[in-house]
C-alpha cells in the first residue's frame, strides 16, 4: 500500500551523517543515475532494482518536481524478476539435447556441454518471459533526515539501504524502539529511564495465576497423559 494512503506496515530510518548544504541540488543527476532499468534476461540478468516515480510505475525520468513535496522526497523502488518454471526447463532441456545428440551422432553429452545446454535454454526460455513487478515507497522528511520504507522484509531493505546509500552517500541507521526509546531519552535529559527499565507483562496477572492453578489441578488419564488444556480465561 503507498505510504500516503490510509495505515501501513513499515521500517523507520534515520540518515546517519545528514548531508550538508544543498545537497538536493544535485537530485535529478543522482536519481537518473539509479533510475530502474529494464531486465536483460537474455545476458543473464534475472533481477532488476531501481528508482521510478511513485505514480507512474514506467516513469524512471526522475526530477525534483515529481519527487518532492513539501519536506519530503517520496521515491517508488521498483523490483523486476524473472523466472523459469522448472518443468519448462526440464522439458525444453531434453528437446534441445536430443536435438543436439542427433545432429552430432552422440550417445550421450559430457559434464560441460550439459551445464553450458542448460543454461542457453534458461537464457532462451527466460528471454521469453514477463518479468513480476514489485513497487515499494521510500518517504524521506529532509528536515528531520527520518526515511521511512514501506517493506518489512530483511532482504528488501538491505538492498533498499543499499541503494539509498549508492545514490545519495549517506548511511541509514535503522530506528528499532530500543534506539527510538534511546533516543527520546536522551532529548528528555534522563537517560536513566530507559535504564530502569523492566520487561513487560501482557498477560494479566491474575488470569495467568488462574490458568496455572487450573493446569496443576487437571487429572491425569489412564494412559498417563494429561487431557487438552484448557484455554486461557482472557
């Protein structure tokens, strides 16, 4: 869902070393640099990523005018795949070596000329295909440095900072809720809050003493196991 509609899921950011001056002077050069380009399946390119414009998914001529609003840069990172069904795969492979065993008089192809079959088909086959598309939405706030990314997946967002650093050379630092409680202790002069800190207990107390005193008390049956527990009183 894009980060200006309704309620998302998604990881907070803060740049590490802010740039100095006016550092979006230089946006469109740096965009277009890192702007999606399409998946060259045929030279074994199977992935793509790359910045594109948020509303218009095929828009990668980036500028300041169509990213910028306000205090924000809002960005689309746009994820092309490619891939092969591997049923395809198997049959097209035993087409093209029969083809190849008849066409050489062999009886059987070695180790190398297998692997290098293979993969001329996996390029020719992926060749053919249709990329699936992904789009996720990068909001940075330039006045405070805090980015927000509307994916959750680890994977996603390495390669999300990864390309967040290669296009604008500046680190994020992820904003877990120790590091935002860290934070907002430290603005507030009393770090030694956080410190005190003790975990939290979801469970009510009460309900939790009842439904172990309910466990202790239930019978054994005759094949010395305890019956299905009881579910919780909350």
């Amino acid at each position: 869902m894009p980060l200006s509609t309704g309620a998302v899921t998604c990881r907070a950011y803060t740049v590490a070393e802010p740039p100095q001056g006016d550092f979006l002077s230089g946006l469109a050069r740096d965009l277009q640099r890192h702007a999606f380009q399409p998946v060259q399946a045929a030279r074994g390119q199977m992935r793509s990523i790359g910045w594109v414009n948020p509303r218009n998914i095929l828009d990668i001529k980036l500028s300041p005018e169509k990213v910028r609003f306000e205090d924000y840069v809002v960005l689309g990172m746009r994820v092309d795949k490619v891939t092969v069904n591997a049923r395809l795969l198997k049959a097209h492979y035993a087409e093209e070596a029969t083809r190849v065993l008849r066409e050489h008089r062999k009886k059987v192809l070695g180790r190398e000329e297998r692997a290098a079959l293979l993969e001329k088909v996996r390029l020719e086959l992926a060749a053919r295909q249709t990329p699936s598309t992904s789009l996720y939405e990068m909001a940075w706030n330039v006045r405070t440095h805090r980015v927000y990314f509307s994916a959750t997946s680890q994977a996603l967002n390495l390669e999300f900072c990864d390309l967040f650093s290669d296009t604008f050379h500046a680190g994020l630092t992820p904003l877990f809720p120790f590091l935002r409680a860290e934070r907002k202790c430290k603005s507030e002069g009393r770090p030694e809050v956080l410190a005190e800190a003790l975990p939290a207990q979801f469970c009510p107390t009460a309900a939790l003493a009842r439904l172990q005193d309910t466990r202790a008390c239930q019978p054994e049956t005759r094949t010395g196991q305890k019956p299905p527990s009881t579910p919780a009183p909350f």
